[in-house]
C-alpha cells in the first residue's frame, strides 16, 4: 500500500519513498512535486508489489530502514534494474559503516549510494540529477538495443538505411569501434573518441593496439585471436589508458565478430570507461585483505590473551609486536604516568630512547594528546599536519604514530602507543583505531586485575596470620572461608566447615529473638558487635567477642557477610572472679561501716526499747489500779507495737545493708535510696550536730542499678563528709546532697561538705586502695565505691576541692538510656 504525495500532470520521472518520515517526504513533494510524481511507500513490500506488478517505471527510490533491511530492499529492486538510482538514508555516525556493508554486499551496482541526514537540505537536487542521469540511460539503453536489432537486420535493408543507423550509433552512450582482422580501425562512434581521447582522423585506418600502453598490447591481440570469427563467440577484458590530461583510466572492451555485406570479416568493440567501477573493486579488495589481515590478528589477540603458559609481562609484549605487525610501525611501548614524568614499563622495537625503564617529560611526547583524547590519536606523517609543530616532533623525531589512554580504575594510568620515525605508507583507518582499543582495554583490565591480586594476597595474608577468628559467608549464612584461628579456636577444621551455615557453632544458651535481632541488624546493612556464647567441636563452651560486617557488590547489594572474633572466655572468667573480690571487699566494707556505726545504732535502736519498756510499765500500773480503762491500756499496747516496728525496721535496714548477695539490676527511684541513706545516719548526724540538706528535683526518672551498691557509695561519701567537718564550728556542719539529669539520659549526684578540703598531696591519690586521711580508716571505701560506680556505667571523682569543702559527684544511667543503648549495641 502507498500514499500519492503528487502526481505532475506530465511527470519528468517517477521517485519512490519508503520509511521516510513525513517531514522529510514533504520537503521533497515541496521542492520537486511539480516535476516528478512521487509515492511513499509504507513498506518494502508495497514497493516491491509495485515493481512486481508492472507499476509505473521508477527512477529513484528513498529508503529510510534499518541498514540490512535496507540493504536487502537494494538488491531486490537491482534485480529488477541494476540502473534505478537508490539512496538509502542514515545518520552521520553510521555512515562511515553503511558505505562498507553496501562496498561488501553482492548482487548491487553502483547506484546504491548511502546518504547522510545532515545533507538532507541537498538531496531534491541530488534526485533531480539522478532521475535525468537515469531516464538519459535508459534512453541510451533502448537507443542501442534498437541499434543492434537494425545492424542484424543490415543486409536486407536500403543503403540509406545504413547511414541513419550509423548517425544512430554516434549518439549511442557507449564507445562503438569496428576493426577488420588486422585490428585496424575501420569506424568508430563519438563515444569511442571521447573515451580513448582521441580524434577519428587520427584512429581511421591506424591500428588499435598503438592507442594503448605497450604493455597491453600483447593482452589486445590475445582477445581478439580469442573471438571466433564464425559469428558465436564474444569475448571482454578491462585495458588500462594512461593519457597525459585525464590519468589512469579502466576500460572494458567487448568483442565480437562481425561479418559485412560484401562478405568482408572484422571485429565490433564495445568501450565502457569502467574506472569508478574498477576503483571500487580495488577499494572492496583491499578492505577484505584488511578485514582478513584484522580477523588473523585478533585470533592472535585471542591465544595469547588466553594462553596459559605465558605471564603477564610475555603477554604485553606479545600483544606490543602483534600491533608492530599490525600497524607496519617497528616500536610500540606501555606507559604509566606520573604527575608530568611519562614512564616506560614494557617496550618492543630497536628504539634505545624509549627503553623499558626509561622516564620522559610528557609534554615531549604525543602521549600527552592521547592521555587527553577519548578516541585514539593516529596520523601517518606529522610533517604533514598540525603535528609538526608539536614539542614532541622536536624532542623525538616521531613522523608516524597511533596512540590510547590505558585507563586502570576510571584514572588515565598510561598509554598504549606505536611509532616511527619515517612515514606510514598509508593512513590509519578504523580498524586499526578499534584493535588498539581493544588492546588499551585488554592491558587496562589485566593492570586492573594485577592490582586486585596483589592487595587480595595481602589481604588474605593478614586474614591468615590474623589473631582472629575469620570466617566468610554468603547472604544465606553458608560458610564459604575460614582461616586457621577460626580452626585453632572451634576445633573444626576449614574442610568441616565449608559449605555449612553457621548454626553447628550454636551453644543453645542464646533463644531464637537474640539470634532475630543479630540478623535483623546485618541484615539491613548495619554492623553487628556483642558477645556471643558458641560451642567447640568437643563440645566446650567459650565466649567469643564478635564483630559481623556486610559485604556489598558494586550496586550496593548485600551479597556476603564476614565475622571476625576472639576468645575472651579466660576475660570473662576474670571479670566474674574480680566482681565476686569486689562483692566481698564490698561487703566487708559495708560491716566496717556497721561497725563505726555502733554508737549511732545503739542510740537509735535505745530509743524504741526505751519507749516500749515505759509504755509497758505503764500499762502494768493501770491494770494494777483500781480505775483500770481499757482505753488507756489499749493506747499504751498501740505505742508498744508502734516501737516495735519502728525498731524492726531499723534491724531491716540493718540486715539488708550488711547481707552478701547477688548483684540486681533494676530500676530504682534516687530519691528513694536518698531518702534511706539519710535515715539510715540521722541518729550518727544528730549526735554530731549535722544538718543534712536535700535537693531533689520533684520529676526524676528512675536509674537501672544495685539499690545496695548505690547505697553503700552514697553512705560512705555522706560519712566521710560528717568525718570531714565533725572538728569545725557548729555552723559549718552542713552537708548537701543535689541530683541532676541531662539529656543523654544521665543522673548526676553531688555530695557537698563545708569542711576544710582534701589535703593535696593525696587529692590525686584519693582512689587508690588503702589510702586514707583518718588514723582508723582501712583506706578502701572510695576505692569500692569507684568499682561500684564504673561497673554501672558510670564514673565517680572528685569534682571539687578548697578550704571551704569538697565535692564529691557520680554518674547513674536511667532505665530509658540503658534500653537505648542497648537497641544501638543490637
């Protein structure tokens, strides 16, 4: 099916369109509408239905397709006239490519022309020619197949006959000469003339060999002997013309015998200048020798790419000769660059200035340009160019080259280049520019890969000589590497545990949510750091200290991850034997204090006792009276009961202070342990005339700790304020205990005193076991009470100290820090 863009009342000729967009068709139909009739064509098919169909006679036909469908229409519409004129239309940077495959397609003449779309604007006029130069041979074709039928019918026609066929042939588009059997010119037509330059009255009568080079005379006479004078055989050869005005020229001679009226015998030769036509043979020859000099050269580029045998430099210098041979140029070079310093690493050739080993300024080289370039720098002759000014022509004398970045890591490391200092017979096509290339990205990726290699080799040297238990695994926890700690620390040996997941290691002491939230976190990205509990080949246990990292592929996909850890069951082990010292130091601390509460205690505990002994005696004298009120002795028991109590309460304080248990942890109120630490001295401060003062915010969030620990600190710093200032006037005996938060989530508690400070020279000295001011002290409660601080989290120092008092301050995690910290540790 096509569309009729316009149809002129009496066409010139008739052009085809198929595939071409409607922008283009009507610039056409615009600019040659009036003379030509013109069809788009939605398809190939529809064109070739047409031709096929006995359509109207194209002259010229565009083809907008891909290239080989493109190709193929060509040679369809060829089989029908091998004269239509076919413009095939690509883009600029395809073009180049489209003008081979038409160069190496059969079964197409000389009127395929590939067509750029940046010369659009051009192409009306362009067809107009063509259409004329078609229709014109048509008509000449026609003009000489009628003259054929008339010379056959010569005999039996009138003389006046002869001589309107002779005027015929003057005007015919191809070259007729006749010869009698001598090979002297007997006629020739105005085609024959003006193809072998010459005049009829010179020819007339002169033998034809003498019009041609010498060295073609012997192949002339060869062709005529060979065409059978009886009238069957015709014979054809291509003769080379030198003349002095147009040059070399391809002539195809056709020859066939000829027999006159009068019974005489000769020869007619039919001459075509065939010299674009040889030339495109010639250029279609030399580009399969290239294409089959290419195809050697990369199967060679293949074996020693891929040989086996050879290392990496016997490679490189393989491949530097095989572009030697390549390009016909005699050295060719591997560089690496640094900063303005060009230096040679490999090098084939006799050129003893760019030895391998040898340095050279850059901005002295060509390299300099291709280091630029994206595309490979090449010319056969720099004295011809703009290179002949260049440092690098004066410093080296290099007149032929063909140059490339080596780029190693998206970074121009070096170049790849081939030289000489004569020039290239012939320039450097695309084939030469695409194996270089080739060859700048093979060495590219195998300096690459080198690299790689070497930082792998110390990586897995560390790996392998490495304290630490290493072990690999891929995203669905299948082992895939382990070094020799992991073998010394399992028991198992690297061939056990490839291929396994790493459950086997489990100890069965951590449940299923710790093993959930370990995986939820390295599954999304993040690094995984705890301590973990696994199980030995034999069977023990130890404690490993773990860290577990994501490894992630050049998109940012998690495709492995790996595991570094190290025993630290003998650290875990010494922890909980220091945390039972500690314990025992602290207990034995907490009964020394007992006992320097003695006095205090007595007086506290003396008052209840006294109380239930009078409201006792008391209630004996009512019942002894003889006014006996129920009411007064049921008063008198409630007190009793209320001094039993309140004596009981102070044996509970009593023995939960002094008591040697476990360490718990748990959320605790501050103001509550205050409150209990205060209540617990108040008979000790009232008998020394110490006033405690409280300053406790009303909202404090509560703190994860040992109410017993915390206890303890704080009662030893608040007596050891009460020892601090029991000397100074009564004025002074003042202690302050403050509670602060900030807003990480840490309490800080402030224990002031008015006394008289810390002497300096055991200020910083104060911390240290069995160190003491007080000539009764053991010198070990700041020291516990440090230990108590740290292994809670926090820290405990002495924040100030003057003639005027000291303070002491330590730090307490909330419940809501810990939970957080132990979300981020997870």
């Amino acid at each position: 099916m096509s569309t009729i863009l316009n149809v002129a009342s009496e066409p010139i000729g008739h052009i085809g369109l198929v595939g071409v967009t409607s922008t283009l068709a009507g610039q056409l139909d615009f600019h040659l509408g009036h003379d030509f009739a013109i069809a788009a064509c939605d398809d190939a098919d529809a064109l070739l239905d047409h031709l096929e169909s006995g359509g109207a006679l194209l002259d010229s036909v565009v083809v907008d397709l891909a290239a080989e469908e493109a190709v193929r229409l060509a040679q369809r519409i060829h089989t029908y006239d091998k004269l239509i004129p076919v413009f095939i239309l690509s883009a600029p940077h395809g073009n180049e490519e489209l003008r081979r495959t038409l160069m190496f397609s059969p079964f197409l003449g000389n009127e395929v022309i590939a067509w750029s779309t940046d010369d659009n604007d051009i192409l009306p006029e362009t067809l107009r020619d063509a259409v004329n130069r078609h229709r014109q041979r048509v008509r000449h074709r026609n003009t000489l197949s009628k003259a054929t039928i008339k010379l056959e019918k010569l005999p039996l026609q009138r003389p006046e006959a002869a001589h309107y066929l002779d005027r015929l042939l003057d005007y015919a588009p191809v070259g007729v000469m006749t010869v009698d059997t001598a090979g002297t010119v007997v006629t020739l037509n105005r085609q024959a003339q003006s193809i072998l330059a010459i005049s009829e009255s010179r020819v007339l009568g002169q033998p034809l060999a003498r019009f041609f080079p010498p060295p073609e005379w012997a192949r002339l006479m060869a062709l005529q002997t060979a065409c059978n004078v009886d009238g069957t055989t015709r014979c054809s050869d291509i003769f080379e013309l030198d003349a002095e005005a147009r040059g070399v020229r391809h002539i195809e001679i056709s020859i066939a015998p000829l027999a006159y009226r009068t019974g005489q015998r000769g020869f007619m030769l039919i001459l075509q200048d065939v010299s674009s036509r040889v030339e495109a043979e010639k250029e279609r020859q030399r580009a399969e020798d290239d294409l089959r000099q290419h195809a050697a050269v990369l199967r060679r580029f293949h074996e020693v790419t891929s040989s086996k045998v050879l290392g990496l430099e016997e490679k490189i210098d393989e491949v530097l000769r095989l572009g030697c041979t390549q390009f016909g140029l005699p050295v060719g070079v591997l560089t690496r660059v640094d900063g303005n310093e060009l230096s040679v690493i490999r090098a084939v050739g006799n050129d003893k200035l760019y030895g391998a080993g040898s340095s050279h300024d850059l901005q002295h080289t060509y390299c300099s340009v291709a280091l630029l370039s994206s595309e490979p720098l090449a010319f056969s002759d720099s004295e011809r160019g703009e290179w002949a000014d260049h440092a690098a022509f004066q410093a080296t004398g290099q007149r032929s080259y063909i140059g490339t970045c080596v780029q190693v890591d998206d970074d121009a490391a070096g170049t790849l280049c081939f030289f000489d200092t004569v020039p290239r017979d012939r320039p450097f096509n695309t084939a030469d520019s695409e194996l270089i290339k080739l060859m700048s990205r093979w060495v590219a990726s195998e300096l690459q890969r080198e690299r790689a290699n070497a930082l792998m080799r110390k990586l897995s040297g560390a790996l392998e000589r490495t304290a630490d238990a290493i072990m690999i695994t891929d995203r669905d926890r299948y082992i895939e590497y382990v070094n020799p700690s992991f073998e010394r620390l399992t028991g198992y040996s690297k061939e056990e545990a490839i291929g396994k997941k790493t459950y086997f290691l489990r100890s069965g002491l951590h449940d299923k949510k710790f093993y959930d939230e370990l995986w939820g976190v390295i599954g999304k990205g993040n690094v995984y750091r705890g301590t973990l509990v696994n199980r030995k080949k034999d069977g023990t246990l130890y404690h490993e200290q773990k860290t577990i990292s994501p490894l992630r592929d050049a998109k940012g996909v998690i495709t492995h991850f790996i595991s570094a850890g190290h025993d630290i069951s003998d650290l875990i082990e010494a922890e909980e034997l220091n945390r039972a010292h500690q314990a025992e130091l602290a207990h034995v601390a907490r009964l020394s204090t007992l006992g320097e509460m003695t006095s205090g205690l007595a007086h506290e505990l003396n008052q209840p006792l006294c109380a239930i002994t009078t409201y006792a005696q008391t209630c004996l004298h009512i019942l002894q009276g003889e006014d006996c009120s129920p009411d007064r002795v049921r008063y008198g028991v409630e007190q009793i009961v209320s001094q039993a109590e309140l004596a009981s309460e102070i044996f509970r304080r009593l023995r939960d202070f002094a008591r040697k248990g476990e360490i718990r942890r748990q959320p605790v109120s501050i103001a509550k342990l205050i409150k209990e630490v205060v209540s617990f001295v108040a008979a000790e401060a009232q008998q020394k005339l110490v006033r405690i003062q409280q300053n406790i915010p009303p909202r404090i969030e509560e703190v994860m700790a040992d109410s017993i620990q915390i206890e303890q600190v704080m009662l030893n710093l608040v007596r050891n304020a009460m020892d601090a200032i029991a000397e100074l006037d009564v004025t002074r005996r003042q202690i302050s205990i403050a509670v602060s938060a900030d807003t990480e989530g840490w309490l800080t508690l402030e224990i002031r005193d008015c006394g008289p400070g810390c002497p300096d020279e055991m200020a910083d000295r104060l911390f240290e076991p069995f160190v003491t001011s007080k000539s009764k002290g053991l010198g070990i409660g700041l020291s516990i009470s440090q230990g108590i601080i740290e292994a809670h989290g926090g820290k405990l120092w002495l924040a100030e100290n003057s003639p005027q008092g000291a303070a002491f301050c330590f730090t307490l995690p909330t419940k809501a820090a810990v939970d957080s910290e132990a979300v981020t540790h997870v």
